[in-house]
C-alpha cells in the first residue's frame, strides 16, 4: 500500500513541481521543469545536475569516484573519460595549484615572483586559492602587459613589471605571436613539428634585468621577507635562475616548467634542470605534467615544484 509521502509526491507534477527519487525516504522537489540527474557520491552525499539540453540525463553515464581516505569525490563523465589525455592533463593542473597553495601556506611564502606572467593567470589562480600575499608580476611583450597590468590595477598587493628576466641586464629580441608561448629562443626542429605556429613569428625588442637586481624594489615593505619564485619562460628558466645569484638562497621555493622534450632550440633538458635546482638546495615536492604527446602519450612538459626545506618554519 502506498504511503501519504508516496501520495503526495506523485500529485506534485500535476502542479508543475518535478520530483526526483534519491533514496528510500529521500526525493528532491524542485519547481524547475528541467531535469535533473543524481548521482550517488558516498554515504548520505548526492551530487545533483542540471541539464539545460531539456533532455533527461542519463545516470549511468556519470560516475563518483572516491579519492582515497580524503573524503573527496571526482565526478567523471563518461564522455569526458573518453579523452584520457584531457581528463590527465586537466586533473595535473589542478592538483599542481592545489599543492602551490599548500606550500605557500605551510612555508609562509609572502612574496610570489611570477617571472613569465602573460596576462595574470598564474596571479588571478593564486587569488582564487586563497593567498593574500604580495605578487609581483613580469612580462615583457607590449601587448601581453598591457592585459596583465589591467588584470592587476585593482589588486594593491599585485605589483607588475615590464621587462624579462635573465642572466645579465641587457636588451634582447623575444620571439612572438605565438599566443602564450612567446619565447627569447628560436624553436627546435621538434618544436616545429608540434606546433604549426612556430613557422612565423613577429619579434619584439625588449628589456632583460637580473632578478637579484629588483628583488630589494619588489620586496621592499615586507619585515620578514619569504619568497617563492615561479618561472615560465618557455626554455628560459635557467637563465633566470641564473640572474638571482646568491640571492637565490633566500626563495623558500620555487616552480618551473622543465622539458623532457625540448620545444625550443637550446633549452635545457629535465635532467639538467632539476639538478640545478637541486644543487642550489632545493628539493622536488611534486611534479605535474603539463602537455603531452596525444599519438605515443609521452609528456613532453612537467611543472616541477621545489622547496627549500630548511626554510620550513619550525613546528
């Protein structure tokens, strides 16, 4: 025999209320004619959709995964399960900005140096995690400063510079038009392979500074200076990292895009990166690839994370 619930909820269409089963004793009610799709993610936990097709959602086609003991759920989409190297890739990114932010907290980093900033993305990312920080921001293309100093104008504490950053102070020619991929270095005979877009490029005359040279201009107001350097160049990292001299020692971390396949000519490899930068003190806390070769599924980029870890603050 049917309950008064039961009754009752199957009276709800007719005045224009759609009702769906979750679980025994459990519907949702919602006045919108759209269908909706739930999915089950854990012990009294539903992940509930909209589809704005119109067309009901097919549950089987969505699954929650389980992320160990962490208590968090990835929702996959069938479809986008399909494309392994997206859902990767996709997956890599967030996690790398999920451990940046960690780090910076667990570090107390208060100044990050964003050396390769375009438009603001790496700054705009760090906003939405939760550091408050002080940025300061390079980048050295006309065109691409001017979309990073708009994004940066109502920030007080996201200082932005136009220059690049390298071993010596100097001017130099950097390679552009090739959207965020502009590049001091011309690109390798694998490069132009992989990107149609390294054919042409347009060029730009711009000016090079040592980073040890304005790390007191962009570090001034802070008592206890801790800061964190992020690096990407598009194969200019070791230089520099070269430019911070022995001021290197005060960044308790840093980040840089280090190739295992070299897309511009005269880059350094992983191998000679990494241990760079681990002669200098610093170790690898995680490591996330970045792009990858769709038809062999080698990774061709990986973000490299480092700190220093005898600049952890003492428990």
């Amino acid at each position: 025999m049917q309950t008064l619930y039961r009754r009752l909820l199957r009276l709800m269409p007719r005045i224009g209320v759609q009702v769906t089963d979750i679980a025994p004793g459990t519907a949702l009610v919602s006045r919108s004619a759209t269908p909706l799709s739930v999915t089950g993610a854990g012990k009294g936990t539903w992940i509930v959709r909209r589809n704005k097709g119109g067309a009901t959602p097919d549950p089987a086609a969505t699954s929650a995964v389980r992320l160990g003991e962490t208590g968090a759920v990835l929702l996959v989409d069938a479809a986008a399960g399909q494309d392994e190297r997206k859902l990767q890739l996709a997956a890599a990114e967030y996690l790398c900005t999920q451990h940046v932010a960690a780090m910076l907290a667990l570090y107390e980093a208060n100044c990050v140096f964003d050396v390769g900033a375009n438009s603001g993305q790496y700054a705009r990312r760090l906003r939405r995690l939760g550091y408050a920080g002080r940025i300061v921001s390079f980048e050295p293309t006309s065109e691409t400063f001017a979309k990073l100093e708009k994004a940066a104008e109502r920030d007080p504490d996201w200082h932005v510079y136009r220059c690049g950053l390298g071993r010596e102070e100097t001017t130099a020619e950097i390679h552009t038009g090739w959207k965020t991929m502009n590049s001091l270095l011309g690109p390798s005979d694998y490069g132009k392979d992989r990107y149609s877009r390294f054919h042409t490029s347009d060029t730009e005359e711009i000016r090079i500074r040592r980073l040890d040279e304005v790390m007191d201009e962009a570090l001034d107001g802070l008592a206890d200076p801790r800061p964190y350097l992020k690096m990407d160049t598009q194969g200019y990292d070791l230089e520099v990292f070269a430019g911070a001299g022995k001021r290197v020692e005060e960044f308790v971390g840093m980040q840089s895009e280090v190739a295992v396949l070299r897309l511009y000519e005269g880059s350094p490899g992983m191998g000679e990166a990494v241990a760079t930068y681990e002669a200098a003190g610093f170790g690898i806390t995680g490591m996330y690839p970045v792009t990858r070769e769709a038809t062999t599924g080698r990774v061709i980029e990986f973000d490299c994370v480092l700190m220093r870890a005898d600049a952890a603050p003492t428990p």
